[in-house]
C-alpha cells in the first residue's frame, strides 16, 4: 500500500501539473482587461478626484490612455479595488499589470499551501489541484480581484481553526473587494456562533464605508449606486439563478431566500465544522447574487478545496474529483466540459450535500473534528 502511495502519488501530481500547463499554453483572453479597468479608475482618483471614479467617460479616457488598442469597459466595482489598484499606479502599465497577476496568483496559492490540513505529496497535489480548474488562470489573466477574495476566504478559514477571531475578521474584510462573491461567509460565521470573528468583520466593514462615502461623496455614492441598480453588464447573468434555473421575478427572489435560509441553517447545524460553514456561506454567495462572471468560480475552487481537505471521506472526494476532471482544461479538449451556467448547478447539489449532512442522523454533535478527523466520526484526543 505505502509502495502504491509512493507511485501514485507522484503521477497524479504530475497530471495536475499538465492540467496547469494547458491552462497557460490555452490562454486566450485580453490580458489585463478587468485590471486595466481598476487601474484606468485609479488613476481617475489621483488626478481628477475618487468622487468622479464612477464618470465612465473619464474611466474610458483613461484606459485608452493607458492601453491604446486594449478594449473598454466601465468601472462597477466597490472604490475598494481602485484603492488597491492605486498602489501600483506610478509604475509603468505592464509592470503593475504583471506585478498585479503574480500578486494574485500567489496570494490564492500560499493561502491554499498554508491552510493545508493534509501534508506531503497530498498537500502539493491539494494546492496544485485548486489552481488548476481553468477558471482560476482565466481570473488571472484579466487582472481579476477574485483571486484575492478566495485567498482571503482560505486565510480565514485556517485563522479561523486556530482561534485566532480577530484576525479572521480582519482578513475577511477583503469580501469587500468583490462582495457579491461571498458575502454570506460572515453571516454564516454568525450563525454559526463565531461572534468575535463577525463584530471584527462588521466594524472594518462599517468603518470602509464610512471612508468609502467621505471619499466619494454624495455625487460619486450616487454614481455607484447607479451602476448596481443599472443594466449588468453582458454575460453577468449566466451563473445566476435566471440564466441558469430560468427562473425570473418573484419565482427568482422566492429560489434566493430559500438558498440563503438553507445556507445559513446548514451553517449552524455545522457550527464545530468551521470550515464546512464557510463553504455553506461560499455557496449561498454564488447562488443567491444576481451578478456573477466565470473568474467568480475561483469562490467555488476555494469552497471545493476546503471540503476535499476537511472532509476526507471518499463518498466526498470521488464526486469532488469528477467535478475537478470537468473543470480542468482536459475536458475542454475533448468537448465535454459543462458550459458556463452548468456550474451553478454543481453549486445547487455540493450546498444539497452540505444541508444533508447537516441533518444527516449519524452524524456526532459531541467534539469538533481534527484534521484528519472523518466528518461524522469523534477526532481522537
């Protein structure tokens, strides 16, 4: 058995590696294009003022004058993300383009590599697995912020097992990079009676706000408040409920309470599982939001991940590893990987299979898991 592991498990490592390399070798879409927007909006705020960081027409000026034949788009993200792409705004385009790349990759990477419960070969086959699901390279390669978000989320995670509550809440406070992507994480920390982590949580969250509109104003408050009531942009519908379920209205808002409520039910049936509520949080985010883009996937990379690591159980990780072989770039070749909105139904069963458990009868109520613990099983002292 341990001469089959030390065979194994390199090769699997080494397919995972392939995978990756396929995602940079496939790459096609515009380099930087979303970073390119963040930094356009960036420099908009240093030299014409943050309240006017929602002026699309400055926002497009700017990114010609920056990217001359790079494509425009308008700035609809939280003035959070301005303010990060700021720090790199005296640079020279492509420098803080790459800079920005390599900073998010290893940001999702060391926090997967450091919030590791499994060690060894498993380890590196666990981090190298959760980069690999195209999604992840396709998030940085625009330039995306979501990265950072999952990183965050896995970060907090860990923080979170070793009881350390105030950092936790303090890394969370990254949600507000893209909060639509998981802004049920912390309410699920509430309800899971993770009191300390929220209140920290909540009062940074309070607090950017409150330098948010002093920055912006009422004019630019407006502006962006504008643009989350507006039309989304193309495509931002085809994660949703509506572009996947078709479901519209009423029938739309009635299928988001019910996953919102069964999240954060599942998070308090949960609560010894810190790492199975953040999931039930991840998931309900990326149902319950009416915008979402393929690069939001690396939430569901992340959500995955912490699973497969918490949850060693092989009725967990067989189905997380089909779903890994469909998110790899080896069912792209054969034309057999799910389309887009495909993925919100993954999303729908793993948060059916976390409310299972939540109820499941076997289940033990006693002493949380080690982990290495099998969910369900007492962890040994």
């Amino acid at each position: 058995m341990v001469a089959a592991r030390r065979i194994t498990a390199p090769l699997v490592l080494a397919l995972v590696l392939i995978a990756l390399a396929i995602d940079v070798w496939n790459s096609s879409v515009p380099i930087g294009v979303d970073f390119h927007t963040y930094e356009a909006a960036a420099q908009v705020g240093l030299h014409q003022g943050w309240t006017r960081i929602y002026d699309q027409a400055l926002v497009a000026a700017e990114q010609r004058r920056l990217v001359p034949d790079q494509l425009t788009q308008p700035f609809i993200s939280p003035p959070t993300v301005a303010w990060v792409a700021a720090a790199l705004a005296l640079l020279p385009y492509w420098w803080a383009y790459y800079i920005w790349a390599a900073v998010t990759l290893a940001a999702f990477a060391i926090s997967l590599m450091w919030s590791a419960t499994s060690r060894g070969w498993a380890r590196w086959i666990a981090v190298a697995a959760a980069i690999a699901p195209w999604w992840v390279l396709y998030a940085v390669h625009l330039g995306q912020v979501a990265p950072l978000v999952a990183a965050a989320v896995v970060l907090a995670w860990r923080l979170v097992r070793d009881h350390r509550s105030v950092a936790a809440g303090l890394v969370l406070s990254l949600i507000l990079l893209k909060p639509n992507t998981a802004f049920l994480v912390p309410f699920a920390l509430l309800a899971a009676a993770r009191y300390r982590t929220f209140a920290v949580w909540a009062v940074v969250v309070a607090a950017l706000s409150g330098v948010a509109f002093l920055t912006l104003g009422t004019h630019g408050t407006s502006a962006y408040l504008g643009q989350l009531t507006g039309q989304l942009p193309t495509g931002a519908a085809w994660l949703t409920v509506e572009g996947s379920f078709g479901v519209t209205g009423l029938a739309a808002t009635a299928v988001r309470l019910v996953i919102v409520s069964a999240a954060l039910v599942a998070a308090f049936r949960l609560r010894r599982y810190p790492g199975l509520v953040m999931v039930a949080g991840i998931l309900g985010s990326l149902l319950a939001t009416p915008y979402l883009h393929a690069s939001d996937l690396c939430l569901l990379a992340a959500a995955a991940w912490i699973v497969w690591e918490e949850c060693p159980s092989p009725w967990w990780r067989l189905p997380l590893a089909v779903g890994w072989l469909a998110a790899s770039p080896f069912a792209g070749l054969t034309n057999v990987a799910p389309t887009l909105s495909r993925w919100a139904l993954v999303e729908l069963v793993l948060l059916a299979a976390l409310v299972f458990e939540a109820w499941r009868p076997g289940r033990v109520r006693g002493a949380a898991l080690t982990a290495g613990a099998e969910l369900g099983t007492r962890a040994p002292a």
